[in-house]
C-alpha cells in the first residue's frame, strides 16, 4: 500500500501498525486435541492430501484486484509503473488519467458494480469447475474483504464497498463448489514489508502485523478449501513463519480436516514442500510427477488479471484449452484455469464462451477426468496423439486427432478376449481387433466426426483391459 493509503507519514505508519498488531498475530484457539503435526517441514509434508482434491481435477482461478482498473499490461501493472518506472506505464497514466493520479486512486473506480456472484458461481459450474481459487489479496496489497490490518486498502472501505471474498464464497458453496483462497506473502510497496527487506529479514514486522493475521483471518472467518500461497520468493520460510502456520492450520484451524495448500511457503518450497505442489506457473513435467500438483494456466496468455486491450490470438483456443486439461490430468495434476474479471465485475463474453466450451466437453468426457488416476501409460505418440487415465476397471484412451480410415490404433493396452470399447457420449460398442506388433485397432463410429455430440478430442472407454 502507499502512505497516501494509509494516510499517514512514514516512520508514523511503520511504528503504529506495528504496535497494534503484534498483539493481533496469534494462532486462534479452536482445538485442545493434541498436535498431530509439528512446525517443522518432515511433519508438514508427511499429512495426506484431503482426497477431494485429487477427484475435483478441474478449478477456476479469479484474478481481481485494484489492476483491473487500468486493465493494461497484467495484473504486475504497479510494479511495472512504479517499481520498474517502465516509460510505456507512466505514460499510459499520464495519458488516461488526471494528473497526479496515484495507483491508491485507481481503488475507487474499482466498482463491481456489475458482479453478481450467483452468476459468476453459475458460470463456473457449467464449465465443470469443483473449486474456484480467487486472489483475496494479490502482491498490491488490496485485500477483497475487509481485512482490519488493511487500513481502508480493501474492498469494503473503497472502491465495491462489498465483502467480494465472502460473497463469492457463499455463492458457490450453494452449488457445493469447493473454495479456494489466493493469498499473495508479500506486498510490493507495504513499508513494513519493506523494512523487514532492508533488514535482511530479520525482523518480522510486516508478518506478525500483515501477513499472519490476514491469514488467521481469512481461515476463521470464511473457512477456505484451499490456501493458495504466493508472494513467497524474497524470503525463507523461517520469516513467513510459514511452518508454525501450517501446523495451526492442520492442527487447530476450523478447516484442519479438509484444506488443502500449494508450495509456495518460502524461498526453496516450491516443488518441495506443502500440500500439492505448482512449481513455477503453467507447470508441465515431463513425465509423471510422484507428488500431487496443479498446473495453473491463462486464458489470455499474457496476463491473469483482466487487461482490455486484448487480441483474439493471444487467447487460448478451447482445443489447446482441452489439450493441456487432458495431459495435465493423465500425469495426474489437477488443471486450474483463470479468467480475469472487468473492474466492474464482468467475465469478458470470450472467457464465458472458452469457459462453457470446456465444460460442455466434461459434460461427455468428465467421466475420463473426474476422480480420474493415471494409468500405466499416459501418453502415446501415434498419429492420434492419445493421452490415457484410467478409474476402477476402466481405461480411458484421449485422442486430439480423428484418423482419416476411422480405425484408431492404441498399442500400449493389454487387452483380453472379453474387453468392451465404447466412445464417451456415443451409445453402441465399437468394433476392435488386435493385430499382432501394433496394438488394438478400434474402428470408431462411422460417421464425420462433425456430427458426433463434440469437437476437440474424443475418449474411448476400455473395459475388461489386462
Ligand atoms: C511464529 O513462529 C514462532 C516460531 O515457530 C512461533 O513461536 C510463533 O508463535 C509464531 N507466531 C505466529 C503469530 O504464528
Ligand atoms: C535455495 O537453493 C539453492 C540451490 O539449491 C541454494 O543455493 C540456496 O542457498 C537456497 N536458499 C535458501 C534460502 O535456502
Ligand atoms: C513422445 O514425444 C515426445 C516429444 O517428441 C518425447 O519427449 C516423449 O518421450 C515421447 N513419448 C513416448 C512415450 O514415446
């Protein structure tokens, strides 16, 4: 935040939050039941992953902040103007708005005038989402509810007047969609934060007044499904005090059952430590990963907050949509995509249409994604470009390619006499034959694959494989 925001002088401000919230920093009772895990990295890491995770396989993530305002660049749109002091952001400002304009201005013309959650909740079921991760507060420091350590740099108090991570959370909790919470570690330009930098971290000012309420805050009052840390990379853990918070969280918090967190705790955590692991943003391993992760991704390539100059080709097109769904779930991650909203609240009509696109795909082959595991193979190179996952007896064979002889060849499974082929949203059995040094070959349904119920990528259903 700017001290324009806190509307007080520096050393001032610095001294007083502190005062203040370090008596605000401390873990919330709600348990007496002894502490199954320790605050220490072995512990943490050892605790299961709540199941639901792994079946949702399919979330929406909502970048909304106070950068939906000048909606340029991305949602780094501060941090490029005024971190960077990049020449093309000052003069966007200066050429858009009054002079003098400060980005603490930007939170008023915030409105949200037009977000209707229950719409949003709506818009996310159809598209197949079982979680939404929205930011409650990203790396400016504006929190989308009224935090009391945010001084007025939050929603209720300026721009919406609305609490925007409690509504939402209420909206999709009627549709029993799980609710995630991004949370950004580090704020840009928070002069306690930057105190504690300049003192190689080794105070914690900004953590125990910042930081750990917020996030105490956050899992009391609206119970999260997920703590979706980031923000975490100038500092290790140690600052954050990331472990003694996990350890509340899995002990004692309201949610200790069933919340699930990242891996982005600290300096070396990420692809490490935590619950599921992201890695770095649009992740994409190679092989099957041993540890349960998350593949965050973009509609608009670009950026994750909302930026209205936009072009068509910068945008992921639903078949590259499907694609990197399909491939991230075969290696068993689950495929979180975002949307950016307008500073009125808007999901741009080509989000909708990407979004809706995807989930009438599910609607036919969510049988092969949800609760879905990865099979012996996940992928195969062939013509056909084949992904597979499989769930109980069945195996699920993915294909981006339709063969132009119609005859799809599969030649890792290990077929018995008795095994059933079907196409997901096609009634009849297909016909198959197992030709020696090739593998199986499936004749699909014979008509032009523009009149089956779906485009983009078709899914077999083996039963009965070895
Ligand atoms: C921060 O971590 C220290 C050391 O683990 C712990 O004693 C303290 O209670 C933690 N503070 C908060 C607010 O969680
Ligand atoms: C992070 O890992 C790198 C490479 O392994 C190492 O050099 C560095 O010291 C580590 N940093 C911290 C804070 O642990
Ligand atoms: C398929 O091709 C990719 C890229 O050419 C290669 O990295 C991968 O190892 C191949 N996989 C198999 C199963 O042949």
């Amino acid at each position: 935040m700017e001290l324009r925001v806190l509307g007080l002088r520096p050393a001032a401000s610095a001294l007083l939050v502190t005062l203040f919230f370090l008596s605000a920093a401390r873990p919330p009772v709600f348990s007496a039941s002894p502490p199954r895990y320790s605050p220490d990295w072995a512990s943490l890491d050892a605790r299961p992953l709540p199941g639901w995770f792994d079946a949702a396989k399919v979330g929406i993530f909502v970048h909304w902040g106070v950068f939906a305002v000048p909606a340029w660049g991305s949602e780094w749109f501060w941090w490029h103007w005024q971190g960077e002091h990049r020449p093309d952001f000052d003069q966007f400002v200066r050429s858009r708005f009054p002079p003098g304009t400060t980005y603490a201005d930007f939170a008023s013309r915030f409105s949200a005038r037009d977000f209707q959650p229950h719409e949003w909740a709506t818009l996310f079921q159809e598209a197949g989402a079982r979680y939404v991760v929205l930011t409650s507060k990203h790396h400016e420091g504006f929190t989308n509810w009224g935090s009391p350590v945010s001084w007025n740099w939050n929603s209720v108090d300026t721009g919406p007047h609305r609490d925007l991570v409690g509504e939402l959370g209420a909206a999709l909790r009627e549709r029993n969609i799980h609710y995630g919470l991004y949370h950004s570690l580090f704020e840009w330009f928070n002069p306690l934060y930057l105190a504690d930098k300049k003192a190689g971290f080794k105070s914690q000012y900004f953590v125990l007044g910042k930081t750990l309420p917020e996030l105490y805050e956050l899992v009391t009052r609206y119970k999260p499904d997920i703590i979706w840390s980031d923000g975490e990379w100038e500092a290790p853990d140690t600052y954050w005090n990331s472990t003694s918070f996990l350890a509340w969280l899995y002990n004692d918090s309201p949610v200790k059952d069933t919340v699930v967190v990242n891996d982005r705790w600290g300096i070396n955590c990420s692809c490490h430590h935590g619950g599921f692991y992201n890695c770095q943003d649009k992740y994409k391993p190679g092989t099957l990963p041993t540890h349960k992760w998350e593949m965050c991704s973009s509609i608009d390539r670009r950026s994750w907050g909302y930026r209205s100059n936009m072009k068509t080709d910068e945008l992921m097109d639903t078949s590259s949509i499907i694609q990197e769904l399909v491939s991230t779930v075969s290696y068993g991650g689950n495929y979180l995509l975002n949307v950016g909203p307008t500073k009125e609240g808007v999901i741009a009509p080509v989000f909708q249409e990407r979004l809706l696109a995807l989930g009438r795909w599910l609607k036919i082959n969510g049988e092969a994604i949800y609760e879905s595991k990865p099979w012996r193979v996940q992928r195969e190179n062939g013509t056909a470009r084949t992904w597979y996952t499989s769930k109980g007896a069945a195996v699920y064979a993915i294909f981006f390619t339709w063969p132009e002889d119609n005859v799809l060849i599969l030649p890792s499974p290990d077929f018995t006499a008795s095994m059933k082929v079907t196409m997901l949203g096609v009634s009849r059995s297909l016909e198959w034959h197992a030709v020696p040094g090739r593998g199986l070959e499936v004749t699909l349904p014979s008509t032009v694959p523009s009149l089956l119920p779906l485009q983009y990528a078709w899914t077999l259903k083996l039963v009965g494989v070895k």
